[in-house]
C-alpha cells in the first residue's frame, strides 16, 4: 500500500511550498529582530525561526537559518550584543535550521546538538520533504558536543535546559528551556498556525510529537513564551490547541486506516475540516496535510 501512498504524497508535498525551500533571492531577506522575555530574543529571516540568549558571556543561538543569510544574522546580533556567538544550539538536522552552522562553526561557534544531528549531518541523508537525496554537510558545520538525552548550559546568569523529545519532528529533536527568562524554543515540535511537516523518513512520529507537546505542556505555565519553528511566538494555551488539533486528526486518520479506507478515501473523509480556516493556510494544505498523517501512520 505504501508504494500508492508515497507517489501520491509526494505529489502533494510537491505542489506545497516547502518550509525548508530556500528562497529565489536571499539578498531581499529581512531579518526581523523581536524580544522574547528576559534575556532572549527572536531572530525571523527564512526558514526556522532563531532563538537569541545575549549576556556578559556571550551569545547563544538556537538554530541558523540558511548559510547565506549568516551575514544579516551575525548584524541582528550585534545590535543585541558585542559579544561573540560562543554557542549554537539546533534543534534538528534540517537545512533551515542548520544552514548558517559551517559559516558559524567556522567563525568559532561551537554547535551543541542530540546525537542523532550529527549523524545525520555528517551522512548522506534521503529528504521526504524534496524527494532528493543530500549529500552530507561539510565536517565543519557538523555539532563538536552531542549528548543523548540532556545538557544544561548556564549562560550570563541564565540556566538553560536542553531536553532531547524523540520521536517528534525527526528523531533528534531537542527543545530547549530558558528557565530564568521563561522562554521556550520548541523547534519544529511547534509549528504555531500552520499544518506541520513532520518528518517520518528522519525517525519522526505523530504520536511522539503529540507526546512531546505533552511534556511541554507539563513544564511551562501561562507567562511562558514559546518560540517555535515556524509561525508567530506562541502561549501555553496555543500548544493546548496544537496538540489537540494533531491528536483530534490523528485519531481520525488512524480510525479511516482501521477501517481499511485508501488515501483517497481518507482525504475525502475531511478529517481536518473544523481546522482549516485556522491552521490550512500554511505550506501544506490540509489534503496534504491528511496524505503525510496517512503515511506516517500507515507505517
Ligand atoms: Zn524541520
């Protein structure tokens, strides 16, 4: 079955504009400076939005964007702090969001990821998302400290908490905590008003990611503030709508699988539809939406 639903998804897939695509044209690229709480901060270029921690220290990011972008990233930053970027955190392997390590590796930053970033950076890996296979990245955009399930940095007076959520995205998510601040970054296990991608050719899963918003859930309260991958800064009770939205489709799709309806089938049955006028106008639509929730679950 599987060999139907794959052209088909990958169809649909196509026909969306991917998040990780890159842009015709980097140089009209704006990156967009926004406090968060504390002393953390947003950076909005192309691709996953980037977490900023500035102190006596020095700077931390989480994520990187594309390589070219670098250049207006590093300007963002200097006008946050002097200070050199000392640390770059990603939250999974994905080109959008680990595009700028070589540029950053090679200016001095150190990249921290989960194990499983680095092996997926440093081989040849096949993207779901494009339908092409990625030659491994260059050694010097490859994380220098992986950890397995956690690693905690204390920052210019901030403790930061680097939590490893697998399965979820991909299987090497990490979400990391900015305790004193009060602020999330969630990667890609957030997708704030928009369908998400979720990447089940890289170890993801629905049920994981809808585990992992979860255990978000039980570790912030109502001032938090959440950056995530992709959409605007979110609240706790956004999460609660995420997750709910995920499980609410998952259940359904998972029930149209049981009971041995096709993709097609699966479609028709519109089980997103009381969602799409909040979340269907992103990248993927909700039809395509529906056929990677299949797939996944199809498994
Ligand atoms: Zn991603």
């Amino acid at each position: 079955m599987l060999y139907r639903v794959l052209p088909a998804l990958s169809l649909l897939l196509l026909l969306a504009r991917p998040a990780s695509a890159q842009p015709e044209d980097y140089s009209k690229v704006v990156v967009k400076t926004t406090p968060v709480a504390g002393s953390v901060s947003m950076l909005q270029g192309e691709g996953g939005n980037i977490g900023v921690l500035v102190g006596p220290d020095g700077v931390l990011l989480v994520d990187d964007e594309f390589a070219p972008l670098v250049p207006k990233i590093e300007a963002a930053v200097k006008q946050l702090s002097p200070k050199p970027i000392r640390f770059v955190i990603n939250t999974h392997w994905h080109g959008d969001h680990t595009g700028g390590n070589a540029a950053l590796g090679t200016g001095g930053a150190i990249i921290v990821a989960q194990d499983n970033v680095r092996k997926r950076l440093s081989t040849e890996q096949f993207s779901t998302f494009s339908q092409q296979t990625l030659p491994p990245s260059p050694a010097v955009a490859w994380p220098v400290i992986t950890f397995l399930d956690s690693v905690s940095f204390h920052l210019g007076g901030e403790d930061i908490d680097v939590l490893h959520v697998a399965p979820a995205h991909t299987d090497g998510d990490s979400v990391v905590f900015f305790k004193k601040s009060n602020v999330v970054h969630a990667g890609d296990l957030l997708f704030n008003g928009l369908y998400p991608f979720i990447d089940f050719g890289s170890g993801g899963s629905i049920d994981g990611v809808v585990a992992g918003a979860d255990m978000l859930l039980s570790r912030i309260d109502d001032t938090t503030k959440i950056i995530n991958g992709h959409g605007p800064l979110a609240s706790k009770a956004d999460l609660k709508r995420y997750r709910d939205m995920l499980a609410t489709i998952r259940d359904r799709v998972r029930k149209a699988i049981q009971d041995g309806k096709t993709l097609d089938q699966t479609v028709a049955l519109k089980p997103t539809a009381e969602f799409d006028a909040a979340w269907g106008n992103g990248f993927l639509k909700p039809d395509a939406f529906v056929a990677l929730v299949y797939s996944g679950l199809k498994k």
